[in-house]
C-alpha cells in the first residue's frame, strides 16, 4: 500500500513494493529512487518515488527532451523579444525625432 510521507526535503512515496510505473516487482527488477526536481537543480523540498531501472531512464530521457524543447522554445521566445525590443528602440528614436523637429519649430517660430 502507498504511503506518503512528508519530511524536512519533500515527499517520499513509501510501502511500495514494485515500479511506480510500471507495476514490475523484485527481482524481475531492480527499484530506484526517482526525483521528482533533479537533484542538480538543489531543490530545497522534493518528491521521491521508488521506479524500477528501466522506467527511470525512460523519465530521465523524456525530461532531457522536454527540458531541450523547452529551451529551444525558450531561445526562439527571445530572438523574437529581440526583435520586438529593437523596433520599439527604432520606433522610439523615430517619435523622439518627430517630436524634437516639432519643438525646435514652434521654438523658431515663437522668436520671430
């Protein structure tokens, strides 16, 4: 039967006796420990679940695709903030002319 446990660094899923996953036991499999925030993140609180090999790696594999996709989603985001950054500068630069032309006429007219 699950149990969860609550401690100082997170949630741990105990009493299991098979994969999380995939429901195999020992010794058809060998059970980890999976994290739920990788450890090379040094999460202040996390969530442990005991997984056998096998579907560990699958996680692990399919979190290193999600995080890859998300930073190539995460690099277009800021090629296109770039690009929105520099129009608004251009855009800018622009009015601020217009408006420094508007005011040295109305100042050229006022001294005549």
């Amino acid at each position: 039967m699950e149990q969860f446990t609550i401690g100082e660094s997170g949630v741990f899923v105990r009493g299991l006796e098979s994969c999380w996953c995939c429901g195999k036991k020992p010794p058809q499999v060998k059970l980890t420990i999976h994290h739920g925030i990788p450890q090379t993140m040094n999460p202040i609180k996390n969530v442990e679940i005991p997984i056998c090999e096998g579907c560990h790696d699958l996680i692990n594999t399919q979190d290193v695709n999600q995080t890859m996709q998300f930073v190539f989603k995460l690099d277009k985001t800021a090629e296109e903030l770039n690009k929105s950054m520099v129009l608004l500068v251009k855009q800018t630069q622009k009015a601020v002319s217009i408006i420094d032309k508007q005011m040295n006429k109305d100042e050229g007219g006022k001294n005549e």
